[in-house]
C-alpha cells in the first residue's frame, strides 16, 4: 500500500504530497491525522523554511472530508469536527511557522476548500475548480471557512459560492482573488516549488516574525493591526544595525538585476 502522504524534502522546500489519488484525496481519519504528524514535524524542522502543499494526480487536491467513511462510522462527523488544536490538520497548516504554498492540482470541495484556505498563498492549475457544499450536505464548516471565504473573495461572492455549491473555475478563482497565479498541469508544481524556494532564500527567522505579524494584525482590527505593527517593528528595527541594512540592500539589488 502507498503511503497516504509522501514528503520531499529539497533546497529547504518541504513538498507535502496527499496520496490518495483512486479517492480523490479525501480526508479519511488516517490522512487527516497522518496530515497533522507531518505538518508538526515540517514546523518544527530546521532544515525546512517553506512548504508546497498538493494532492496526487490531476482531478483533486482533495475532495474533502471521505463521506463514505463518514457515512458508515457513527459519530464519525462530530468526531472529525471536534479535532482540537492537537489534533486537526488544518490548525496544523494554519499554525506552521514556515509559509504553505497551495498548489491546487484539482478540485478542493467543501473541507478540502478549508484545507485549501489553511494555505498562506495559493496557486492553481488549469484543473482546479473550488467548491464549498457544506449546505447541499447539510453541516456546518467547522475549519474557518465560514469566516475565511468572505475576508479573500468579499461577502457577496462567499455567500453566492456557500448558498449555491456551485464550482468555481481556476481563471475566475484567480481574478476573484482567491489564487494568485494559474498554470498549466505540469507547470504548477515546478511554479509552486520555485515560489517556495524565494520565500525560503529569506531569513528564516525573519520569515516566521513577518508570517506572524500578518497574520496576528489580519486577525485583529485595522487598528489593532497597525498597533500590532508599530510595537514589533519598534522592537524588531532598533536591533537592525546599518552595516546589516547595507549588506542587505546591496544583495536586494543584485537579485532585483538578475530578475
């Protein structure tokens, strides 16, 4: 049997692959905790500074939570609901100090939406269609959706993709916002890892306080941001001497040329 999900380590890029391709990725209870183990590791492995997180072959990234398992387990819903912070793999990617690139290979349906939503940026092949059905199922989203949706793409648009399950296309997705970039099947994963490797070529521990000023300031009011903001970088600049500052400018530049 392969495994559920398969970790490429290159370059301090952490490809994190979800391998169950003959069922569309699904979140079984096996891969959602398999999920969360690797995705701890990767946060608290040194050698990786940035992670591509993807699903197996070319019709899903993952169709969501396994219905069939669900459906012949009782209290199988409720019990994946109520995964805590140690347990649930979307925390998991949410909490991860390094960024998570999403390459969307496929469909991201209803949970495996949130999965997607848990990622910091998100890039897409042609293939990929978004869809959030948690109405037509009749549950509840329980791994920030509900909330998530409306702050990328705006209120009305959440409502009409929540209200209705209807798909939503990969060029669409990306003129909505919800993806920044759309390539061809065989592009996206390369795409995706070199994007990854530029946001590993930075200072790791630079990295990890600038993920967590946005994300802190984006979870707060706008001025709770900026005051969020102005306290780190009081704190952060004045250990900066100006030999650092000129060392840097000077391979800002180098690199600004050679793009």
């Amino acid at each position: 049997m392969s495994e559920i999900i398969t970790l490429d380590i290159t370059d301090g890029v952490a490809t994190v692959t979800l391998n169950r391709p003959e069922a569309m990725n699904a979140l079984s209870k096996a891969l959602r905790s398999e999920l969360f183990k690797v995705m701890t590791a990767i946060d608290a492995n040194d050698d990786v500074r940035a992670v591509v997180l993807t699903g197996a072959g070319t019709r899903a990234f993952t169709a969501g939570l396994d219905l069939k398992e669900l459906g012949s387990e009782p209290g199988a819903l409720g019990a994946a609901n109520a995964e805590g912070a140690d347990e649930n793999p979307v925390k998991a990617i949410e909490v991860c100090r390094k960024p998570v690139v999403g390459a969307i290979n496929g469909v991201a349906i209803t949970g495996g939406f949130e999965v997607a939503l848990a990622c910091d940026v998100l890039v897409a092949s042609t293939n990929a269609r978004f869809a959030d059905t948690h109405a037509r199922v009749g549950i509840m989203p329980g791994w920030g959706l509900s909330q998530k949706l409306s702050r990328i793409i705006g209120i009305s648009r959440a409502k009409e993709l929540s209200f209705t399950g209807n798909f939503l296309d990969a060029a669409t997705a990306e003129a909505w916002g919800l993806v920044n970039h759309v390539y061809a099947p065989d592009e996206l994963l390369p795409a995706a890892q070199k994007l990854a490797r530029d946001m590993a070529s930075i200072d790791p521990a630079m990295l990890k306080a600038y993920k967590t000023l946005i994300d802190d300031g984006y979870a707060a009011s706008f001025g709770d941001g900026l005051a969020i903001e102005h306290r780190v970088s009081s704190a952060a600049n004045s250990a900066v001497t100006p030999e650092e500052v000129e060392a840097r400018r000077l391979a800002v530049q180098a690199r600004g040329r050679s793009q």
